[in-house]
C-alpha cells in the first residue's frame, strides 16, 4: 500500500471528474460532504437492468457500476462555488483488468483468489490523499503483487502527469 498526496489539487480533480481517465474504474463508493452528505453505493442494483441491457453495455460480469457512467452525477455534486468539506471516492479493477493485470504482472495470484484491486480518494483538510490496496480473498504472506499494484499506480499517475508526493 502506498499513500500519495496530490500536489495540483485542481488539475486532478480536473482530470477525475471531467475527462475519461480513471473511467474504466469501477466505483465501489463515494461519500461527498457538501451542504449535507451525499453517499453512493456504487453497486449495481440487481433487477434494475434487464440482463439484455446489462450485456449491451458490457456490465454482465459487473457487481459495480463503472465509475465512467456516474461521474458526471459525482461532478454535479461537487462543482458549486464552494469545495466540498471533505470527499472519499473507492474506485477498484473491473474483472476484466484484474485478469489482464494479473497476467501482465506475472501474478502467482488467480484472479479468484483476489477481492479487489483498490485506488482510494480521500479529500480532508484542503488535502487529497490517494493509497492504493489489494484485498485478498486467501491468506498470504506474499506481498508482491501489492508491490506491483503500488508501481502501476505510480506509473499511472506520471503517465497522466498528476504531480504526487509519497507519504
């Protein structure tokens, strides 16, 4: 796990919540403190979509929703003339980029043995704080794909020109 505070606080909400960049995302949650305290539950509500509608947008294999279909909801919550007083966005890897994560890093890890693959936000204090974390579904003294999540991140972030210091 690493924690990263986010030097250009405005270029990355910028980037989070007007361009695609962390769309293919899924958001497991957000709570956002504005006026009242806004939380969404970012998972899919069984019986909402019909299965042919769940297959047409590619959210069959899905428990939540991605984050690229609810971010201009979050960013209606957010935007306004005053900063929300604190925020906290979990966001984790769909199946499908678990999988591909898994095989391109190598992983002795199946994805089955694997919760989630997470990028937490949190905004408190005029700071935004990002960490990263693997949630295991079998017990492990093994720590390297975490190590290996926490370099993707990084990499992410640089290639995304978000400015960043570890803490």
């Amino acid at each position: 796990m690493i924690a990263l505070h986010i030097l250009e606080l405005r270029d990355f909400m910028n980037k989070f919540l007007l361009s695609d960049m962390f769309d293919h995302f899924l958001l497991q949650e957000a709570v956002i403190a504005s006026d009242v305290v806004w939380s969404l539950d970012g998972k899919l509500q069984e019986g909402f979509f019909s299965q042919e509608e769940l297959s047409e947008q590619g959210l069959s294999d899905f428990t939540f929703l991605p984050y690229g279909n609810i971010r201009t909801r979050c960013f209606d919550l957010i935007k306004g003339r005053r900063t929300p007083s604190s925020f906290k966005f979990v966001l984790l890897l769909s199946p499908e980029n678990l999988s591909r994560t898994l095989a391109k890093l190598h992983s002795a890890f199946s994805v089955g043995d694997i919760s989630g693959m997470f990028l937490n936000l949190k905004f408190q204090n005029g700071q935004l704080i990002v960490t990263s974390g693997v949630s295991y579904r079998i017990f492990s003294m093994d720590k390297s794909l975490e190590h290996e999540w926490d370099n993707l991140i990084r990499q992410f972030f640089k290639k995304h020109q978000i400015t960043f210091l570890e803490v």
